[in-house]
C-alpha cells in the first residue's frame, strides 16, 4: 500500500531531523567548551572545531542509519512488533497484512512528535549555549586573553637557566627571562650606533629653573641718559598785523561797523 509506505517515509524523516538537531547542538557546545579555553590561552582556538565537527558527523550518520520503528514501539505498546511486521511485508498484499496496515495506520494517529523530542533537556542546551556565546564576546571585547606560548616558553628557559645550562652564545635562561638575554624582539638586537671616528668633546648641562637662594648679588649701578630737556619754557606766537593803505582804512572799518550792527 502507497499510503503505508508514506507513513514509514514520514517516520525516518522525522527521526532523521530530530537527530540532526540534537548533534547539531551537543556539536555546536562542544565547540564553545573548547574555543573559550583555548581563546583565553590564546592557543590554537582553531582546533575546537576538530571534535566538534567529528562529533556532529558520526552520530549524525549513526543516528541516521538506525532502525526508528523500534523506537516507536517502545514508546507506544499498541504498535508493539505490529509496525515492524507490516514494514517486512509491505510489499506483500493480501487481506491480513492489508488489514493489519490498516490498523498500524489508524494507530499513528495517537503518536505524538514531541514525545520523541526532549523539551527540557533542549532548553537547557540553548540557555547554556547563549551563556557561553555571551562569554566568548565578553572575552574578546575586553581581550582577556593569557599567551600561552609564551608563557611556556618563558618557563622552559627559566627551568633551563637554572640547570646552569648555557647556550651557545654563554647566555643562560635566566637571564633572557630578565631581559638581558637574547630574546626574539620586535625591535631586533641591542646594538651601539658607530657615528664615526672622530673623538667629540662634549658638555652636557643640566637644564632646570631652580632658584638657588645662596647666589644672591649686589644690583649694579648704572648710568641712565636723560631724555628730558635742559629747560622748559613756553613760546609766545607771534601775531602779525596786515598793513592796510591809509586810504583804504576808512573803508575797512565803516564795513566792520556796518556787520556789527547787523
């Protein structure tokens, strides 16, 4: 029966994506649990992938290729070993394996997807993955990160040092923990700078504005010009009284006699 056939198709593609979810997230926490660590070391946060996408890959593929019908028997008891008896004959028809699909069919009515899927379990997942992720940004916001690297490196040559051990270069472990050593620095070798030959005397004085108060001198006197003038007096103007002709004097004063009248 076509119908039957269906129902066994619904079945494994229900199963199939239930469990894809479930490794999914147990993969996907995985990862978190490993990349948090390893991130605050600031060690290889890369191989938290490795476990977690091997993880999400064989249980996927195992849950997958598992037999689910069993699964649902177990869960209901009135399609106990019915289920599994009518998927090994559903190419065979006649009126009893007919009739028991029939049944099987009617039966699957009363299962439910959710009694399969784990609500609670699913829900604290989720809230323990948004937690970590809130981790994980918080951690790389504020760089709380330890160098793991180097901090092994710096312990191995302190071990070193003090087995009185010395490398090639007479330098000990101990001293290149302390700084005096050879050491892989951004800023290269130390070295001294060759400016040349020629010998230069040089005087370096102390630059300040210090007051000393025992060097204290007598002001000295001295002589000042005087930009002032010997004397200050004050000239006169002259006035000057424009000669008039004597003919014309009368004239002149009858005009200023006539405008003072008016």
């Amino acid at each position: 029966m076509k119908k039957f056939n269906k129902v066994l198709k619904e079945i494994n593609f229900t199963f199939s994506n239930i469990i894809l979810f479930n490794s999914f997230l147990n993969a996907f926490l995985i990862f978190l649990v490993l990349y948090i660590p390893l991130s605050l070391f600031n060690f290889y946060q890369v191989y938290s992938l490795v476990p977690a996408i091997l993880y999400f890959i064989i249980f996927s593929y195992k849950g997958i290729r598992k037999k689910h019908l069993r699964d649902v028997e177990k869960k209901y008891n009135l399609l106990n070993e019915r289920l599994r008896t009518a998927a090994d004959n559903i190419k065979m028809e006649n009126p009893v394996v007919d009739e028991l699909k029939s049944d099987i069919m009617r039966d699957m009515k009363k299962v439910e997807v959710t009694s399969f899927f784990n609500q609670k379990k699913v829900s604290y997942k989720i809230l323990l993955s948004i937690i970590l992720c809130f981790l994980m940004v918080f951690s790389a916001r504020f760089d709380l990160s330890f160098n793991f690297k180097d901090a092994a490196n710096n312990a191995a040559d302190f071990i070193y040092g003090l087995g009185g051990n010395e490398s090639g270069d007479g330098k000990q472990g101990l001293e290149r923990i302390s700084g005096s050593g050879e050491s892989e620095s951004v800023f290269g070798d130390a070295y001294i700078a060759q400016m040349g030959d020629e010998m230069l005397n040089m005087m370096i004085k102390q630059a300040g504005y210090e007051i000393n108060l025992d060097d204290v001198k007598e002001p000295e006197r001295r002589e000042f010009e005087e930009l002032f003038p010997d004397e200050v007096f004050i000239a006169t103007a002259d006035v000057y009284e424009e000669k008039i002709k004597e003919d014309q004097q009368e004239l002149v004063k009858t005009y200023f006699l006539k405008l003072a009248k008016d």
